[in-house]
C-alpha cells in the first residue's frame, strides 16, 4: 500500500486481517519510495522481504506528489506494474474517472468502509480470492506471471490470488 496517513495505514490492515487476507502487506509512505520498492531498489532490492505486489492501493494524496503521478509512472513501466491496482480517494467523480484513464482498476472512497474494502477485494479486475488449506507468499514470475512459495499451516485460509487475464498480460 501507498498510504503517508499512519491510521489509514492501520485501518487498511485491519480490514486485510478482518477479511482474512494473508497475503503480505508492505506499506510505502511516498510517490518515491513506491518507485523503488516496484523497482525493487535500495532498501527494497531483497525480494524475500519486499515481494513484488500483486494488489497496490494507492491514497490521491501524498507528501511528495499525488497517487494520479504513480499511476502516470506506472503506465511508462508497465513491467513494474502489479495486476491490480486501487486508488484512495475522497468522492470526486473527477477522481474516478481519472484513476480509471491512468490504469487503476477500482477505488475506495475515504472515510474507508469495511464492507466496500470486502466488495472490493472480491470484484476488483484480474484478481480472485481462493480458499486454501496453506498460506503463500508472491513471487512475480516475468514468463509465467504469478508463481506460489509455499509456507505449512493447518487452518484454511482466504488468500487473494493473481489470474493474469489477457487484458492484464
């Protein structure tokens, strides 16, 4: 996630917890930071640590720029892009339509909800929930998409899962 707001930060990782999304979530406060973590450069080169995203939520508004100049970076390095990608932003219609011509694929409107952050999670472009008996990590594979790390564990899990579709390729 690309949040500067340490609450709204919080509040996105709750509703990850709340959903029982167990993928990572990595937080960046900045349009810079964002860059080199896509780039996976300097504090972010390891990928074990910083695996690439498959989902980035990206707040309008931050320190150094807007999320609208993520999204135009985005567009220029389209093999540095994730598959689904989500702006934050107040209610200005201006501001859907212009996530929707940079790239993003939905929006969640701040004050967040938790029952759109759950519509969201199961509807946005290129992505699908699964059920599993076991948690992955992601990896970002560039010949085959998406591929899978496996890590043990006993209860099942809700995991959000990258399905490349041909518009997503």
């Amino acid at each position: 996630m690309v949040e500067d707001n340490e609450d709204d930060a919080a509040l996105l990782r709750l509703m990850f917890t709340r959903s029982r999304i167990l993928n990572p979530v990595q937080r960046v406060a900045s349009v810079q930071e964002a860059t080199c973590y896509l780039k996976g450069e300097k504090e972010f080169s390891d990928r074990q640590a910083h695996p690439f995203p498959t989902l980035m939520i990206i707040d309008a508004q931050l320190r150094d720029g807007s999320g609208f100049d993520l999204l135009r970076w985005m567009q220029v390095h389209k093999p540095q892009t994730p598959v689904g990608v989500v702006m934050l932003t107040g209610s200005d219609v201006h501001a859907f339509k212009l996530s929707y011509e940079l790239g993003a694929q939905s929006f969640l409107t701040k004050p967040l909800k938790f029952e759109d952050f759950q519509n969201l999670v199961r509807h946005v472009r290129g992505l699908k929930l699964t059920t599993t008996s076991d948690a992955t990590c992601w990896n970002r594979n560039k010949t085959q998409g998406i591929s899978f790390t496996r890590i043990a564990s006993l209860e099942k899990r809700v995991l959000l899962r990258a399905i490349l579709t041909p518009s997503a390729t």
